[in-house]
C-alpha cells in the first residue's frame, strides 16, 4: 500500500513535465506535455479583454519613479556645545554632510519631502526610500502626529 501511493504521488509530480509513468504492473503511460489552461473564470468577456489590454500595455519609464537609496535615521548625539552628530545608515555625519541630504535636521528628527508633497519626519529607527526626485516614502511603519484643532 506504501508503495502505490508513492508511485501515485511520483505520478502526479511527474505528470505536468510530459515524462512517462507506470500506470499498473508494467504499462506505461505518457502524461500530456502541457496541462489545460483555466484562464480567467470569473470575469465577463468585456472584463477580460480590460485585463488583457492592461497587461500588455507598455508602462513609460517617466511614470515610474525609481528608488534611489534607502535613509535611515539611527540616532542623534548633542552635546553640551550645541554641537549634533547624527548617525544616518549606520555612519556619523555633522552639519556638511547632512546639508547634502535631500531634508533637514529637527528636533531630533529628520524632515524629508515626502513622494505625496506633505513632509515626512524620521524619527531615530524610522526608514524612508528616497526616490530619484528626492522625494521620500515612508518605509514600514512611521507615527506621524500632525497638530490638529482642539475639541
């Protein structure tokens, strides 16, 4: 019994390559080379055609900003001179080296300009994908608290 149902399920694994199987003492049979397509079945045929339209439809390459980099704020030192460090992707930088940045230092946060046209701040930990506009997108979870009017 053992022995059947490991050649049963030799069978159905070499059964979508085209191979021969043993069907029962000593016959073989050829599995067809290709199985039936399904297709799309739960859509109308003026649905299919929009899907098959879009599919092969050529994306131009203006549409698509690409991600240039990735930014992550690891922290921030401040001494008691004023003086900051901030370590950005795992390296120190002071004030030049974070001028060359596509944001600005605050408060112990980064401001970036966020892909939407509203600011994205980095906290210490947070990650954004900054893309070759030098727009940011926020990458995983980010808590933005934005002041709002009191009740």
């Amino acid at each position: 019994m053992k022995r059947l149902s490991i050649a049963c399920a030799l069978g159905l694994f070499c059964a979508g390559a085209g191979a021969e199987m043993p069907a029962a003492a000593g016959t073989t049979v050829t599995a067809p080379a290709q199985p039936a397509r399904l297709g799309r079945l739960f859509y109308s045929e003026e649905e299919r055609s929009r899907l098959e339209d879009r599919r092969n439809a050529t994306v131009a390459a203006q549409d698509i900003p690409r991600t240039v980099g990735d930014l992550k704020l690891d922290g921030v030192v401040t001494r008691s001179s004023g003086r900051s460090t901030w370590f950005i992707n795992g390296t120190a930088a002071d004030a030049d080296a974070l001028s060359r940045l596509p944001g600005r230092a605050e408060h112990g946060g980064l401001q970036l300009q966020g892909a939407d046209g509203r600011t994205l701040r980095l906290k210490p930990g947070e990650r954004a994908a900054i893309s070759e506009g030098g727009h940011a997108s926020a990458e995983g979870p980010v808590i933005d608290i934005r002041p709002g009017r009191s009740r």
